[in-house]
C-alpha cells in the first residue's frame, strides 16, 4: 500500500473542495477564515473581503497542484516523492502563516 498516494490524494482533494467553495462563495466565503471570524461585523467592512477570498482560493489550488503532482510522482515513481511533496506544501503554507491576526490581515484593508 502507497501510504504517501493515499496521504497526497486526500489532502488535495480536500484543499481542492475549500478552494472550490472560495470560488464559487467569493467574500461571502470569507467567514471561513481563522481569524477574520472573530473581528466584528462593522470591522469586517474596512477589508477588501474579495481580494482575501481570491487570495485564498488560489492559495488552495497551488497546494492542490503540489500535492497531486507529489501523488501522482509516489504513484508511478516512489512513495518517497509524497515526503517532499508534503515538506514542499508545508514551507508554502507556513510562508502565509500569521499569529496575529492584525498582521494577518493588514494587506486587505482598504
């Protein structure tokens, strides 16, 4: 059994589902967001809440790109591909990574 196929196969299938709700919700998607649920309706109103919900739709397909390729390579190739697959997905995912939500959001204000 290729454990890193099924790891990759399943993480972007699952990344391509949030990306697909990004898309077809746009900023009404936004309340999905760690973080920006949190901020009170009033404040939510000074944040380009399209530009966010772009932003993190196209996040999700270049992780769903990452992770079906690393899937695809451990499916034909080897299973160790889905390890860097996966290392590779986590530097891009920790790259937008923000503890404080003021710096997390602090691009969208309008």
């Amino acid at each position: 059994m290729n454990i890193g196929w099924i790891a990759c196969s399943l993480l972007s299938m699952i990344f391509l589902l949030f990306g697909i709700v990004f898309a077809i919700f746009k900023e009404k998607a936004t309340i999905f967001i760690s973080g920006f649920n949190a901020i009170s309706k009033e404040e939510r109103q000074f944040y380009d809440q399209r530009k966010m919900s772009r932003d993190l739709r196209n996040s999700f397909f270049i992780w769903v790109i990452i992770l079906a390729i690393g899937a695809v390579l451990s499916y034909y190739i080897s299973q160790n591909i889905a390890i860097i697959a996966i290392i590779v997905w986590l530097i891009v995912f920790f790259k937008d990574v923000h503890l404080d939500e003021k710096k997390a959001f602090e691009k969208y204000k309008k």
